[in-house]
C-alpha cells in the first residue's frame, strides 16, 4: 500500500483507531532516536550554548514574554 493510500485511508477511521495509530507512530519515533540531521542540530546547540551560555533565557522570563504576546 503506498503512503498516499494510507493517507486516503485514514478518514475513514474511526477515532479510536487514528488514535491508535498515533500512538503507534510516536512509539516508533521514540525507539528510533534522533535523525543525523537532528543530531547535528543537537550538537550545534550544544556548541552555542558552551561557548556563551548567558546568551540565552531562562524559560520562566520566555513564557512571560510569549503570554504578553497573546
């Protein structure tokens, strides 16, 4: 069955099964681990933070300015 046929599937459903489904997918996103993409990205962060690790926020004052937003 190709992605696509998956795809059209899928509405028709019901909603215990897509949820179903949806825990399924994350369980295998989980056991898999990180992309070497996401890895990289990782590793740069990491990078940025070791070399000036004041240059962020902390979440409490992140949080406060995202709700000032809204």
């Amino acid at each position: 069955m190709s992605k696509a046929e998956i795809i059209a599937e899928l509405p028709k459903l019901t909603a215990e099964d897509r949820s179903d489904i949806l825990a399924r997918l994350w369980q295998m996103e989980e056991t898999s681990g990180p992309t070497d993409r996401e890895k990289q990205l990782l590793d740069e962060a990491q990078a940025a933070y070791e070399a000036n690790p004041d240059a962020g926020s902390p979440w409490s004052e992140v949080e406060a300015r995202l709700r000032r937003r809204a």
